[in-house]
C-alpha cells in the first residue's frame, strides 16, 4: 500500500475503530461525495468520486462492524492507471476513527499491528518436553509445544545399566538439539529482522544449563541475546511462559532501560533535524494522541497525567516509554520538557 501515489489528494484511507455502526460512516462518505462536486478539476473530482463511491458500496455490503474494526483504502494509481478498493479487518483492534484523501496510503496506524517489535523469546526446557513462545506488546504467544519419548531409569544394575543410561543421555542429547533447530527456526529470523531484542532459557533444575552446553546447533546469534538462564519454572505451555514473564520482571525492567535510552536518542535526533516529528507540550501531546498521531510517549513515571495519558495511549495504539530518573538525560529531559514529549507517526510541524 506505501507504493500506491497520486499526484492529487485522491487516495482514500479510512479506519473504523471498533463499536461504531457501519451505517453511520457510510452516511458519513455519502456526505463527503455530495461534496465534490466542487472539486474544480475533472481528473481529481473523478478520481475522489470513484474512491468514495467503491468504499461505500463496499461497505454497505457489510451488516456488523468486526470485533477489531475495519481498514478501507480505495484509489487509482496515477503511475500506472490501476484501482483498488480493498475492506479488511486488522489483527488488532482499530485505535482511531480516521478519514482522509491524501497522495498517499495512510498506514501509520497499521505499522505497531504487523511489526513485532520489541520482542522477547523464551525457552522453557525440561528432559523430554519443550515450549518455545515470544512476549510482544500484545502478549504471551506460544509458538511451539514439544514433547519426546525419554525412558525411564533402568533398575538392574552393574554394567547393563550403564549402557542402558548413556543411552537414555543420548536421547536426551537428541531431544535437545531437536528443540534447538526449532529454536532457530523461529527466532532468526526475528533476529534478521531486527525485532527479537533478548531470549530467556528457564525450566526446572539443570536442564536449562544441559540444554544450552549440549545443544551445540543452537545459533549463535541467540546465544549472544540470552538475558536469563536462572528462572524455575514447573510448567509448560501458556502458564509456564506466564510465569517466565512474571519471574523475568527485573530482567525485563534494566532491558528497558535501554529502550528508554534508545528513545531519547531518537527524540533528539528529530529534535536537531527539526523533521516534525518531535512534538512536546502537554496539549499538543493529548491532542495529537487523540487523533492516533503520535508512535511513541516519552514521559517519566511520576507525571500527574501518567494513568491518563497511558490509557488514551492503549486506545490509540501509542506507546508509553518511562525515561527513569537513572538516565542521563532525566535531568535535561524534566527540566526543558517538564517530563513528557514524544514521537510523532507522521511529521508535524507545531506552532
């Protein structure tokens, strides 16, 4: 959709947050095609008129608004003469009712839904039974369950048991590197893209630290992003990862802290480029959220707005950055800012 250009405001982008009734939006595009009419040039009145018109028959095909809302994009390609008028529920909810032709595709808002950023993976791994899953933004995502035949102890004795245990070791040795080319499988290319930012090995006993000295196909790359490999957990599935994140918090918390200081780098940056999208002011800020604008909040914890702004930020698909009084530029940042700014979705230039 980013490659699609006009040369006129002719390509239609709108977001329909969930709960609200279809009818009223279409009523609401009928409207705005009544209006252009007073669109002087033939090629753009025509264009805007064909986008309209497709998004509305479009959606009064549809009786009830999805669970997550509706994206609608409609146009012609001035490059290439082609058209589209495509209807889709996104995989999470819609943060902001949204409505405008532009040269271009609004996408911004659809960015946070299919990029996993910030995502961590976790490993919980016993003798004979393994979970892979990722915590993101959204939550806890269980990506693999794996369970593999491993005998019992033998109970005869003298040299039969012994070979009978190194084979069961073998086996072992096995299961393991079975669950590390699973392992790679899912998390390299998160790491190639950019996205896995640390990995934690947890399971009961020693197992996680045989899993890693025996698993010598583990990647590498991995074993470089390993956070943790001291959590007990007792369970597998959804409620071991469950309780890997919540044992995991201080973990999580100082990898944060990079995060934080990653953000006011990017903050500065655009503050020297002067690009448009650095935005602070607390009206400013709240007003620019409301409209789904704003990617990321910087703001430190003891802000009085802190619990509101947080919640407007989860409906509108912003995301919240502590800066902790630990770094550097706190000081700078409470002083100059009053401990709030942030990172806009597209440029915009404030007065």
């Amino acid at each position: 959709m980013k490659k699609w250009k006009a040369h006129a405001t002719t390509l239609l982008s709108l977001y329909i947050p969930p709960g609200r009734p279809i009818s009223d939006v279409v009523s609401l595009l009928r409207q705005e095609l009544a209006i252009t009419e007073n669109i002087k040039l033939k090629r753009t009145r025509d264009a805007v008129q064909w986008a309209l018109t497709a998004a509305i028959d479009r959606l009064s095909k549809i009786r009830e608004n999805p669970k997550n809302g509706l994206v609608v994009f409609a146009g012609i390609n001035d490059d290439t003469g082609e058209n589209i008028a495509i209807v889709f529920s996104p995989p999470d909810p819609v943060p902001v009712y949204f409505y405008r032709t532009d040269k271009e595709f609004h996408t911004e808002f659809l960015v946070p839904m299919v990029e996993e950023s910030d995502v961590y993976g976790i490993i919980i791994i016993e003798r004979d039974e393994a979970t892979i899953g990722i915590l993101k933004p959204s939550g806890i995502v269980v990506l693999d369950e794996i369970e593999w035949y491993i005998p019992g102890k033998h109970h005869k004795g003298g040299q039969s048991q012994r070979r009978f245990d190194r084979i069961i070791e073998q086996m072992v040795e096995e299961f393991y590197k079975h669950v590390a080319e699973k392992v790679n499988s899912y998390f390299v290319p998160l790491i190639e893209e950019g996205k896995l930012k640390g990995v934690i090995v947890a399971g009961p006993g020693y197992a996680k630290q045989d899993f890693l000295k025996e698993a010598d196909n583990l990647d590498y790359r991995i074993r470089k992003l390993i956070i943790s490999e001291t959590i007990d957990v007792a369970y597998q599935g959804i409620v071991g990862l469950k309780e890997v994140v919540i044992k995991a918090k201080d973990i999580l918390v100082k990898q944060r802290f990079v995060e934080s200081m990653e953000a006011i780098e990017e903050f500065k940056y655009h503050i020297a480029k002067d690009d448009g999208y650095a935005v602070y002011g607390l009206k400013d800020i709240e007003e620019l959220l409301n409209n789904g604008a704003i990617e990321k909040i910087l703001i430190c914890e003891d802000h009085p707005d802190f619990d509101r702004l947080e919640k407007i930020a989860m409906e509108r698909g912003a995301k919240m950055i502590i800066i902790p009084e630990s770094l550097d530029e706190y000081q700078w940042f409470k002083d100059t800012f009053g401990c709030i700014a942030a990172i806009s979705r597209y440029a915009i230039h404030q007065s």
